[in-house]
C-alpha cells in the first residue's frame, strides 16, 4: 500500500484481462449446477446457466433467491 499523497508504481499494466467466472447454486455449503465461463456475467448467460444447469437440480418445493445484480433483473 502507498502513502497518503506519494505517487505509488506497480507491476500491472491496466490493460484489460481474460477473466474466467463461474456461476453455482450453494445449499448447505455443497456447490450445486456449477459453470465455468470465460468473460462477464451478462444476462444472456445467467439465463443459459438457468435454463441449462440450475433448472434441472431444483426440487418441486425450492425456492431461488437472488441479489440485485443487473443481469439477473433482465
């Protein structure tokens, strides 16, 4: 960390990264319907990660609750 008013230098160069995410229901602390993706979380994906993983491992009676991230109000 810098002090307060010193110009501080670093190692990364600013430049934009390649960047893997991964998106997975957790229920008592297992990972369930887990998918590994290269990119940003946009709404296109969270509804294929939907569609193609989580609704097959939901039960009848669950229930899904989710933050308020913009690509899941899409």
């Amino acid at each position: 960390m810098g002090q307060k008013g010193k110009k501080l230098i670093g190692e990364k160069s600013g430049k934009y990264y390649a960047r893997t995410n991964i998106i997975a229901r957790f229920v008592n602390n297992r990972s369930i319907a887990p998918m590994i993706f290269n990119g940003s979380c946009t709404a296109k994906v969270f509804e294929t990660w939907g569609k193609q993983f989580l609704i097959k491992e939901l039960k009848p009676d669950q229930r899904v609750v989710m933050d308020t991230d913009a690509f899941h109000r899409s």
